[in-house]
C-alpha cells in the first residue's frame, strides 16, 4: 500500500471533490484526507491506477514527504571574531 495525491488543477470546487471521494471508495481505495482540489489515498499501485482512469481530469502522484530543514545562518560573533 503506498499514498496518492490526487490534484484537480485549477478547481476549488468541494463538490468535485466529494464526487472523486466517492469514486476512490467504490473501486476500493481508502481515502485518507480531502482538501480543496486534492485528495490523499491510501491504496494500491493498480487501484490507483483504476481511480485515476475514472477520474480523467485528475492528476496523481506519489505522496512525499521530506522536512526541509531551515538554513542556519552564521554567528555575528564568528563574523566579528574573523574581522579582527
């Protein structure tokens, strides 16, 4: 089982969501979390395959997840400590 963004590009419609919600389940996929435009689901690479078929206008992808880390930025005392 792996995790599927499904993206309706340029829609914010919460009843196009709802309609897709719908579709994932009824070919057996779990739904994890809908958004605006976007859905989370947890579900097999065949299935996902299947519910990306059935929702044509739908693009899918392969969930990521990676923290960024911040950049740190230098000590002033360094900065200063090399200057003299």
């Amino acid at each position: 089982m792996a995790r599927y963004v499904f993206h309706l590009p340029l829609s914010l419609d919460t009843k196009a969501v709802s309609a897709a919600k719908k579709t994932a389940t009824s070919l057996g996929a779990t739904v994890v979390r809908t958004a605006a435009g976007q859905m989370l689901v947890d579900t097999t690479p065949s299935r996902a395959a299947k519910v990306a078929q059935a929702l044509p206008e739908w693009r899918y992808d392969l969930e990521r997840v990676g923290a960024r880390l911040p950049e740190k930025p230098p000590l002033t005392r360094a900065k200063f400590a090399t200057a003299r």
